[in-house]
C-alpha cells in the first residue's frame, strides 16, 4: 500500500489516498474524508509496484 496525497475535487481540501500498487490499473470511488462526497479514483502503477498516475473527479463528471 503506498500513501498518495492529494486534492478533493469538490471541496479542494488535501486529501490522502492508501493505494494497493499490486494492481497495475484499478478506478474505484472513495469518499473524500472532509465532505464525504464520492470521488472517483483512477491509478496506474507500474511493475515495480510504483505510482505511475492518480487521478480523483468528480463522480457526476
């Protein structure tokens, strides 16, 4: 599990993210900690288990 931080997209408060990087690509929703709105998360990580993209939006986008 690696820790990613970043930003909600709904009220732009920082947020942190615990990603399994055993999975090369996942997109799941999780509720930002702050708001409690459904964000939805995409990453990509490598073979290597390394982060290679996070992306958070807007579940309505």
């Amino acid at each position: 599990m690696e820790e990613h931080n970043t930003h909600c997209p709904y009220c732009g408060e920082p947020i942190s993210l615990l990603i399994d990087c055993s999975i090369p690509e996942q997109h799941y929703v999780e509720d930002c900690q702050v708001c409690c709105s459904p964000i939805l998360v995409g990453v990509t990580a490598g073979a290597d288990c390394q982060i290679e993209s996070v992306s958070v939006r807007q579940e309505n986008e």
